[in-house]
C-alpha cells in the first residue's frame, strides 16, 4: 500500500489526507531538516495555489 500512494494514485480524497497526515507525523527531527528542504518549493506553490504536476 506504501508504493500506492508514492506513485501518486489514490482512489479516495479522505485515502490522501490521512495519508499526508500520517507522514507528517513518521518525520523525525533526524530527517526533519532533509524533509523540509525537499518540501520548501512544494510548499511555496502549494501556498501561492499553483498547480504541482511533479
């Protein structure tokens, strides 16, 4: 189910979020610097409503 939802299908909306929420929360503070600089351009799109087709 993991390798689903990394190659971006997922059937249900409510499928997605939970998914997203439950990532956030895995993310330790080891990785959390790595995390937050690949996520930083997803994030500024994200925030200025662009569309993310990566």
């Amino acid at each position: 189910m993991e390798e689903y939802y990394q190659k971006g299908m997922c059937p249900k909306k409510m499928q997605l979020k939970e998914k997203i929420t439950n990532s956030f929360e895995e993310i330790s503070s080891v990785n959390c610097d790595s995390f937050y600089r690949k996520m930083l351009p997803y994030l500024i799109k994200c925030e200025r409503h662009e569309i993310i087709n990566d």
